[in-house]
C-alpha cells in the first residue's frame, strides 16, 4: 500500500516503511507483555490500527510544484515588465515558460 502511493518519493516511502517497522515492534512487545487474552487482544487492536494508519508524508514533489509555480509567477511578471516588447512578443516568451513549467512537472513526476 505504502508503494502504491502518488507523489510519494523513494525516501517518503522508505520513512513510512520505518515507521510501520516500529508499529510492530510495538505491538510484538505488548502482545509479549500481556498477561490475558483481553490484553492480548487489545494489544493486537492497538497495533493493528497503528500499523494501519501509517502513511507516506508526501511533500517533496509538491513543494517542487509549487516553486516552480512561483518561479513561472515571477518570469511572467518580470516578461511583462520587458520594455519595448511587444504584445505578441511578450505572450510568445510567456508560451515559453508555460512549456517548461509543464515540463518541469512532467520530470518531477517520473
């Protein structure tokens, strides 16, 4: 499930791996330590729903996203801002940075 998420990169995924390692070392101790099957049941539940709520933290690629967004943001105020270019010229040069942002995204997405 864990490798089955979007966006997530090699590393988010191998965090969240770590993190459902630890859930049932946790759980293996408390099922140890039980000392009926009510505890041990418990434990089993305990464990279970942690394991299962561990999930990928996903924000590299979206923080790769959004700064290539805002980079784009500021090339196309600063194309506007280019004296003695035309309207024409400035929408062209403005095509150019809307090819490379998607671009940009197409690699952060591989």
């Amino acid at each position: 499930e864990i490798d089955q998420t979007p966006n997530a990169t090699d590393e988010e995924k191998a965090a969240a791996k770590a993190k459902v390692d630890e859930a049932v070392t946790t759980a293996k101790n408390a099922i140890d330590q039980a000392t009926n099957n009510a505890g041990v049941d418990t434990a089993k539940t305990n464990g279970v729903d942690s394991i299962n709520n561990v999930q990928p933290t996903v924000v590299k690629k979206d923080e790769a996203k959004t700064a290539i967004e805002n980079a784009a943001r500021a090339k196309k105020a600063e194309i506007d801002q280019t004296p003695n270019a035309t309207d024409e010229e400035k929408v062209a040069a403005k095509a150019k940075v809307d090819e490379a942002v998607n671009n940009a995204k197409a690699s952060i997405d591989q």
